[in-house]
C-alpha cells in the first residue's frame, strides 16, 4: 500500500520468510520457526554454535519447564540445546501432536533470555504465520535474513491499518438489499468483509461479529456451532430491517486453520477447546476485536447492538471506542458432537450460553 507505515512491507516479508523456513532477525538476534524448517537449514543456522529453542509460555507450562501460578501465563521460555535435540526431537517440544503417547523425556535445562522483548515479539510472528510458536533461536544472522526490531512488531499489533478495498451489491437468500465492503490491511493477506443488509437507518445497527471457520461454515462441520450462527445472524440481522456482518479473517480464534485443525486432533485426546489451545502454546483466544471496530468506523457505525454471547467481543469494541447500546444473545447450533465445546465455551470463556 502506498503510503503504509514504513514496517509494514518489512514485516510482511518477515511473516513470508518465516513460513518458507527461513531465519528472520529481531534485535539483531537470529530465529528460525521448528515447524518450516529442515535440516540443511538448521545446520547453516547453527554455523558456529548450536541455536538454543525458544517457545511461548503456555507451551513451557504443559510440558512443565516453567513454573506459573494457575491462570497466570509465563513469558517466552529459552531452552539450552543439548547435543541429543535434534530437528525432530524440537518438533515434539513444539508439537502437542504425541504428548499423550511419546512423553518427553529430557531432561531440558532453561536459561535466562536477557532479550524477552525479541522473544515475544518472534512469537507473535508465528501466530501471524499460521504457525507453531517455537523457534530456534540465537543463530548468527546473515547480511539476507530479514531484519526487523521488537519495537516494530509491538507497533504493528498495537495500531492495526485497515482500507476499504471494494464494494458491490449483493441479494442473498436472506435479504435483496445487501451490499458487501472488502477490506485489506497492511498486516497481512487476508481481507475481511461486511455485509451490510436492510436500510440502514439512524438507529443503531445490528451488528454480528462472526469469526472465519472454514469446517463450520463451509463443510458442515459438527464440532463447532459456527455455522448455524453464521446462518441464523444474517437471519436476524434481516429480520431487524438493518443491520451488520462483519466476516472476519481469524480462523480458530486466531491461530490459524492449521493449528485449529492441531486444536481439533488435540479435542479428539480429551482436551477441551481452551486447554487445546494452550497445549499448542496460544492463548485461548487470540483474536483481535479492534479490526472490527475500524470495519464500523468505515462504514460510518460509531453505536451498535451487539449479536453475540460473548463479553469479550464486547469489551473489544468498547475499549476501542465503539459503544454497544446493547448485547443481544444469539443461541443456535447445539448438537451430539459439540456439548463439549459449548460447556467449554460457558464454563472457560465465560460465554452467556
């Protein structure tokens, strides 16, 4: 985008780089993701002194190299490479995938990191990536790695950038007189949408803030309640005479269809949605509500009804300066296959079920 912030490219490149396995540079400090990279480039990025691994705190909790106070995450955690951890030997540490069945055994030895802000910062480009938060880490980096600073990063996340990039007419099933708006942003690839159904009015519209889910929406998936929700808002939304979809690009709470899939496998071991989540080292909800507040300031909607059960999607519109004149619930999809998911959803997440 022309006149973007000066980081945006680089750390668009960086994101790229880190999915094709390739070392990035925080803070003149060396990373490479566990999950993209392959042998030949561990070797070159451990020249001189094997890298030490890197993972995020929830990840340290699980496999208990981190002490921590029920519900109070730890930062990122340093591991010291022993000559026996190997690419395959950090890709169980980074992959809950066969926790239950192949038990780690160490023993693992962790060390200060006197640069806790490149960690975090290492770690919040994984996310962004779709990728497990593990890295090695303090690898020598080379004059064509990308370099970037922690600062940067932090800024990135702190002051998202949104533009509209297209908008069109739209009849659907639910109602004739829809128009959808595309968004793109500086952050990365993927453009959200709203569609904006009905007439719109001087009252406050009805506004669903509903979360991208390929298996729910598109496949007919049982294990969520993500499309009957999808369906019945767009209904309601109708119904009101005017009102909002915002269609936002944060696949499985944010971490990504790849590890949402990982979240999926991890449910079918016993884990609920949250501890899943925190097994593959996120929080349980990384989503990031501000985008839709931008997505209403576009479209020129400053007051809103809220569709939804969940205090978060409110509180993250409020608190950036979007006020919800009220919270209107939203109950479909229950089945069988979702109890599990929705008690977890009531009991963990604190959703008004």
């Amino acid at each position: 985008m022309n006149g973007g912030r000066p980081d945006a490219r680089t750390i668009a490149r960086a994101i790229d780089a880190l999915r094709r396995g390739w070392p990035i540079a925080i803070d003149g400090i060396g990373f490479l993701a566990v999950e993209t990279a392959d042998d030949d480039g561990l070797a070159a990025f451990d020249e001189g002194s094997p890298a030490d691994l890197l993972i995020s705190g929830n990840r340290a909790a699980t496999l208990k190299l981190a002490n921590q106070r029920e519900a109070v995450p730890t930062g990122p955690v340093r591991i010291a490479r022993a000559p026996w951890i190997d690419l395959g030997a950090a890709t169980a540490l980074a992959d809950p995938a066969l926790d239950l069945q192949t038990p780690l055994k160490g023993p693992f030895q962790t060390r200060a990191d006197d640069r806790p802000e490149a960690a975090t910062a290492a770690l919040r480009l994984a996310r962004r990536a779709g990728l497990l938060p593990a890295f090695f880490v303090g690898g020598r980096p080379t004059p064509d790695d990308i370099s970037l600073t922690a600062d940067a990063v932090t800024e990135f996340d702190r002051a998202p950038s949104l533009v509209i990039a297209s908008r069109a007419r739209l009849p659907t099933r639910y109602a004739e007189k829809t128009e959808i708006v595309a968004f793109r942003s500086e952050e990365d690839a993927a453009e959200h949408v709203a569609l904006a159904i009905g007439e719109p009015s001087n009252a406050p519209p009805l506004v669903r803030l509903h979360s991208e889910c390929l298996t729910g929406d598109a496949l007919g998936s049982l294990k969520c309640d993500c499309g009957p929700q999808l369906n019945d808002a767009l209904a309601a939304i109708a119904a009101s005479g005017w009102g909002i979809l915002l269609y936002l690009r944060q696949e499985g709470r944010g971490i990504g269809l790849v590890n949402k899939l990982r979240a999926y496998a991890l449910q079918d071991q016993g884990f609920d949605t949250v501890d899943a989540n925190l097994r593959l080292g996120f929080s349980d909800d990384e989503r990031d509500f501000s985008v839709a507040a931008l997505m209403l300031r576009h479209l020129s909607q400053e007051r809103v009804r809220l569709l939804t059960n969940n205090p978060r999607k409110v509180a993250g519109l409020e608190g950036a300066g979007i006020e919800v004149v009220e919270q209107v619930p939203l109950k479909s999809g229950a089945n069988p296959h979702n109890q599990a998911y929705l008690d977890a959803k009531r009991l963990r997440s604190g959703h008004q079920l």
